[in-house]
C-alpha cells in the first residue's frame, strides 16, 4: 500500500512535498499537526498565509 503524500505550503509557496511523517520531520512538529493543517477549523483560526497541508490525488491505474 502506498503512502498518503501532501503538500506543505506557506500562503502560495510550495514548501515541500512527502508524507505525513516525511512533513513533520521538515517543520520538526508531530505527524497529528502536519494532518491538522489540512482541517477546515484551522482554516477559520487561521490566516491565510499561515502553513496549510494539502492532501495530494492518488493516480489511478489502468485510466487511459
């Protein structure tokens, strides 16, 4: 099974791209953190060039 990737920006800048552990090894927080940034209620706390995760589609195989 492969890994959940997501991006990690700042306002419009692309961080960094990994997993969920890979990001918070980056930014030096727990894993939890990386996935609550993705969450709309942070969103609302938050303005919007704070840190926000994106979780990134998985591409299927065989959709020619």
């Amino acid at each position: 099974m492969k890994s959940k990737e997501y991006a990690l920006y700042r306002g419009d800048t692309l961080l960094q791209i990994g997993t969920a552990e890979e990001l918070a090894e980056f930014k030096k927080v727990k894993r939890k953190t990386i996935l609550f940034y993705a969450t709309p209620s942070y969103r609302k706390r938050t303005s919007d060039k704070s840190l926000r995760t994106i979780k990134l589609l998985e591409e299927v195989e065989g959709s020619d």
